[in-house]
C-alpha cells in the first residue's frame, strides 16, 4: 500500500451553486492523516448522507466530499490504537462521512478511537444492515429499559415506523415481548410492519395537531423519531411515569409542547446521541445486536447497492420514498 494507490469513490463537487455526486478515482494520499488506514467493503445510506449530498452546509462544510457516516471493513494500516492490519472493524459517527471523507470511498483514514472491533459472527455487511440507524434504535430502546420499560406496562409507539430508525425499533421491540403500535405516514408499508412484530400499524393522522395540552394516555413508553409536532402530540398521550426516547427531527427541530406532561404525569423525554458517545457504549449496543437482540427480518430484507445507485437512492431520502435497509457493497 502507498500513497499512490488508486480507489474508487462516489464524491461530491459543487459547480455553479448546484451540488452533484460522481464516481472518482482519488488516491490514498488524498486522504486525511489518521491513524488508522480502513479498506471499507460496506457501507449504508442514512438521511444525513442525502443531505451531505445534496450540499446542506449544515452537515458538510466543503466540497468536494465523500460522504458515507457508516463504514464496514479490514484495517490496511493503522499507526496507533489497539487494531492493526487485518483487523475487521466499523466506524460510525463522529465526523465520518460529514467533514471526513467517509464509507462512499473504498478506503477511509480515521483516528483509531473511532473505530470498533467486529462483533463476533457478524461480516462487514451485515454491520452495515443495522449501521448508525440501527446503533441509533438500540439505543432508544436501551434508554427505555433502563428506565424501567417493560411489556406489562402497555402499548409502545414507534413513530416514524416505515424509516431506518424506526423499522429497526419495532423489530427489536417486538422480540423483545413488548405490544408495538407502529405509526407511519406509509400506509402502503403496513403489511411490512406487521411482518416485523407490529401489532397495529396508525397513519400520521394518530399524531396530528390537538389544541388540548393533554390528551388521554394511549401508550405506556414510545420511540419518536421525527421530532417536531409529532413528538409534542406523542408526549401528550403518555401514561403516567412513562418515558418517550427522542432522536430524530424529519418532522422539525422545534418543540412547541407544555410542562404539563412532566409535572402531571412525570414522564420522561429521553434525548439519544448516537455520534458522539463512547465507543464502549456502541460497543454494548453492537454486540447486543449480534447476540439476543438480533433483527433477522431486518437482515432479510436489506437490499445491496452500488455506487452507481447512489445518487438515486440518496434522492429518495429526500423525498421521503426509501424505506428499509440499504447496504452500499463496494464490489458491486
């Protein structure tokens, strides 16, 4: 391996104001020095990757990028830290894939605190299949148990339901003996979240805009997803002592709501970082997902792309049309 090595990646260019995604060929040395040299094999597409896409300054302050948060792979170098060449590992969060060139490129550098082992049994790809929306929905649900979420309790919503995050939530929910009422603007997606372990699937309507501060207790502990009105509607109808885990804002990061809710019901809003926070507390979470918290439905249904799909499925995103896991296999 040197710097001269040639790989291919699917990166951003800004011309005239307008931001558009290409297969390009870079070399090593165009990336960042870090301590660790990843081969990546597989990624997956997330929201945020749409927006880095589509230029959001927000997300992605220079161009050209390679955007890809997520990315599954063997360690080629790595000049510090506990791995070293040939290890499997994943990276997620942090500044991958923002303004770090990330998954969509066949190799990264990254400093080693971002990278974690591979769980065991699992490939790059199946990593991949749950990437930071699955990492970011076992941690939803890991908050709630710590909170004392149980299925003798009641009903537990999941909004959002059709999305990465949600789909995931409703899955492990389910498994894990809890009655999960699934709230989604796609109603043509509710046979899936049936199959998944839903055992009634809402429109948004469930969600829509009420004048009252309070509206009767529905759901014992919930999963949100979108933010913005939905949330503040889901936080009315809480039963009491009940907790809603919060870490999406498809649907606005404002939140218009009253203190009524906590004072009258002491209910819990749960904020869920999945960027930032220790890698031992991926880790758990990670290993979890390999063990008794395996979502087989959703390692069954993902579906494999190339970089020459990209810029379609991105597009989706934004649109509000993808649904389901979508993997990014560098072989294809």
């Amino acid at each position: 391996m040197t710097n001269d090595t040639e790989f291919k990646a699917w990166r951003v260019q800004e011309q005239g104001g307008e931001f558009a995604g290409s297969e390009q060929t870079l070399h090593v040395s165009d990336l960042p020095e870090n301590d660790v040299l990843i081969k990546v094999s597989h990624s997956s597409l997330n929201y945020k990757d749409a927006l880095s896409a589509s230029g959001n300054k927000g997300v992605t302050r220079n161009f050209p990028h390679t955007p890809g948060i997520d990315a599954a792979g063997e360690v080629v170098e790595a000049s510090s830290g506990s791995f070293s060449a040939g290890d499997e590992v994943l990276v997620t969060g942090y500044d991958l894939g923002m303004n770090t060139d990330g998954g969509f490129g066949e190799y990264i550098r990254v400093p080693a605190e971002w990278c974690v082992a591979m769980p065991k049994g699992w490939s790059a790809r199946t990593a991949m299949i749950y990437g930071t929306a699955g990492l970011t929905a076992g941690l939803c649900v890991q908050k709630l148990l710590t909170m004392g979420a149980s299925p003798e309790q009641g009903k537990v919503a999941v909004s959002g339901a059709s999305g990465a995050v949600g789909s995931v939530a409703v899955e492990l929910l389910a498994s894990l003996g809890f009655e999960v009422v699934a709230i989604s603007g796609k109603q043509d997606h509710a046979d899936t979240l049936k199959n998944l372990g839903a055992t009634e699937v809402l429109g948004r309507e469930a969600l829509a805009a009420e004048k009252k501060p309070m509206l009767k207790p529905v759901y014992a502990n919930a999963v949100d997803t979108v933010g913005g009105g939905p949330l503040a509607e889901l936080l009315k109808q809480i039963h009491p002592g009940g907790s809603v885990s919060c870490c999406g804002l498809v649907a606005g990061p404002q939140l218009e709501t009253t203190v009524l809710p906590f004072i009258l019901r002491g209910n819990n809003l749960l904020g869920v970082d999945s960027v930032e926070i220790p890698l031992s507390d991926k880790q758990s979470v990670w290993d979890k997902f390999a063990g008794d918290w395996a979502c087989k439905k959703t390692e069954a249904s993902a579906r494999d792309i190339g970089r020459s799909e990209l810029d379609g499925a991105l597009k989706a995103f934004l649109k509000g049309e993808s649904s389901g896991k979508i993997v990014l296999d560098h072989s294809k």
